[in-house]
C-alpha cells in the first residue's frame, strides 16, 4: 500500500535524527535528547502497529501480543524475525536480535576504544549508539501501548551487532 | 614519483603465475597501497600492504598525490582529441567533466584511479601486471558506501577510522590479482 522509499533514505533520516537530537538540540542534557528520540519512536510504533494490525483479531493475552511484534511486526521493520524470544512469566520479556539491521554498520572508532575516554565536546560512540537504540524501544513500546499493554523497554548493546531489548510489562 | 633504485625488489616474490581468482601469490599481497581522497584533498584513507620504499613523508606523500592526479585529470581532459569543447587550460574540472583517465602503468607497478560524481578518488596501486582494475575500484567505493557512508558514528570527510571497512578491505584486496 502506497509508494516505497529507498532503505538508505531511511536509515540517513535516522541516523541524522539521532544525531542532531544528541548533538545539537539537547547537546548538553543527554537524557532529554533520549527521552526525545523514544518519544518519536512512540509515534512510529504506535502508527505501524495500527497499520500492521488491521486484519488481525484482537489478541488473547500479552503473550500473544509479544509474539506477534517478534514475528510480524519484526520482519516488516527489519525483514528478519526476532532470534530469541526469553520470559518469566511474571511480565518480563527479553527479545533478542542477534544481527539488529541498524547496528550493523556501526564500527566503534579502534583509538577511541583504546583510550577510553570521551572528550567533552564529542560523544563516544557508545554513547550515540545507545542514543540510536532510544528510537527501536520506542517503536516497540508505541506498538505495545496501541495494543493496549503499557510497558517500559529497554535496550542492551553488549556485543554488537546483537542487541536484546527488555520489555517490562506494568502490572 | 618513486625510483626503485636497483634492479631486484621484492616484488619479484609477488609476480607469480596464478590464474586469477586464486588470491594466493606469494607472501605478500599483489596490491601496494590505497589511497582515498575527497573533493577538498583531504585524504581520507592512507592503507599500505606492501610498499618496499618510501621517499616522501605521509604529508607530502597525500600532497603530491592528490595534485599529481588532479593536474593529471585535467591534462587528459583537455588533449582529448575526440571531444569538441575543451574550455581554457587551468580552469578545474569538474567530476566527469571530460575524458576520464583510469590507469597508468610503468614498468614495476600500475597506477589505478577511480573518480565519483561526489568528488572522492580512490587510487590504487597494484603490481604491473594486473589487467584493468576499475572493477576491483567501483567494489571498493561500494565497500566505502556502505561502512563508512552509512556509519552514524562517522563524521564527513573526516579520517575514516571504522574497523568493519578496513577488515572489508583487507579482505577484499587479498582476493585481488
């Protein structure tokens, strides 16, 4: 339904958002520009899961509802599914991607790594990529707030380009 | 450019029969060195597998190559005996504009040359006997597209330091004959 765009288009408009959220706008209060580009990716995710919802009955159960942003909601963002889908049972969900298309191309500067340190004026890149990773939670947390399961999710970046976000659900 | 003073080097050990696809080739591998340029001369990219001799120090080694080439693309652009405009000597060309010079060759190496409509050049020095080379060069400035273009955490024209392009790179060079 409707027209396409080009992949790299996207990714240079998401890149260059992150980008200029935690650089320029919000450069000296980093957690404003996070609480930003998640509250952008709300919108999305909350827009896509309409779109990607029309059909489907309403879902039994959170379980149901996890399931379907691991498979459905998953391969039409990043055409792949979710590797890994862990819970407990108790409203804790952990989904793991072992190749998250977005990270993909991230290759930390070697110097920088070496040195560990971040100068005042620049980010590490640690630090933008977990900025990056503020926009996928968002989607997801959008997604699972139109479904009508409020939660908090978080994302893990131990080793790239594998990335595990962890949602909450709220009791 | 550079004198190779004496009549054995080493690239003697590099200039083996393999038929093309094997990569193997001796010790070293068949391709010198890298260069990458953006539009201003910044030289993005400096890589050497190979080069038995060094003249000039890395500054002036960037300098004279990026001038060497530039002058180098607007003299093969304005003998151009086939093209009727030719426009006044001296004025700088644009990307694609005229005739465009991919290689030169002397009698120990060949020099490659790519130019993109966005102004980056990527010069590639090999052994002389490898063929035409622009193939080998587009690879490369896709390779360049995708890690380093595409990075977020890269910063334009600035000296590319991402470690997927370079392993890229290496990995692709070895394959090259």
């Amino acid at each position: 339904m409707g027209r396409e765009v080009a992949e790299s288009c996207i990714d240079g408009v998401i890149i260059e958002m992150v980008s200029a959220y935690a650089s320029s706008f919000y450069s000296s209060k980093p957690d404003l520009a996070a609480r930003r580009i998640e509250a952008i990716g709300f919108q999305v995710g909350h827009q896509l899961s309409e779109r990607y919802t029309m059909e489907r009955p309403r879902f039994a159960d959170h379980l149901e509802a996890i399931k379907f942003i691991c498979k459905d909601f998953w391969s039409e963002l990043f055409k792949k599914q979710i590797d890994n889908l862990k819970t407990n049972h108790r409203g804790t969900f952990v989904l793991q991607d072992n190749h998250f298309r977005w990270l993909t191309r991230i290759s930390l500067d070697p110097a920088a790594v070496a040195n560990n340190d971040a100068t005042s004026e620049s980010e590490s890149g640690a630090d933008m990529t977990s900025m990056l990773l503020y926009f996928p939670c968002g989607i997801i947390r959008g997604a699972l707030n139109n479904l009508g399961i409020s939660c908090a999710v978080s994302a893990d970046m131990t080793n790239l380009p594998a990335c595990s976000f962890v949602i909450r659900i709220k009791a | 450019m550079q004198f190779f003073s004496g009549s054995t080097s080493t690239e003697s050990s590099l200039l083996p029969a393999a038929p093309p696809g094997t990569g193997a080739g001796g010790p070293g591998n068949n391709a010198h060195m890298l260069y990458i340029f953006n539009r201003a001369g910044v030289c993005l990219l400096y890589r050497e597998w190979n080069r038995p001799l060094r003249t000039l120090d890395p500054q002036q080694d960037h300098k004279l190559m990026f001038g060497l080439l530039f002058s180098l693309r607007s003299f093969t652009a304005k003998i151009d005996p086939t093209t009727a405009e030719k426009g006044n000597l001296g004025v700088p060309l644009l990307p694609g504009q005229g005739c465009s010079f991919y290689s030169f060759k002397t009698n120990t190496y060949q020099l490659n040359f790519m130019e993109t409509p966005s102004g980056i050049k990527l010069i590639l020095i090999t052994h002389s006997r490898t063929g035409d080379q622009r193939e080998a060069l587009k690879y490369i400035y896709n390779l360049y597209v995708e890690y380093v273009v595409k990075n977020p955490l890269y910063v334009p024209s600035t000296p590319i330091q991402c470690d997927l392009f370079t392993k890229n790179l290496d990995q692709y060079v070895r394959t090259l004959i």
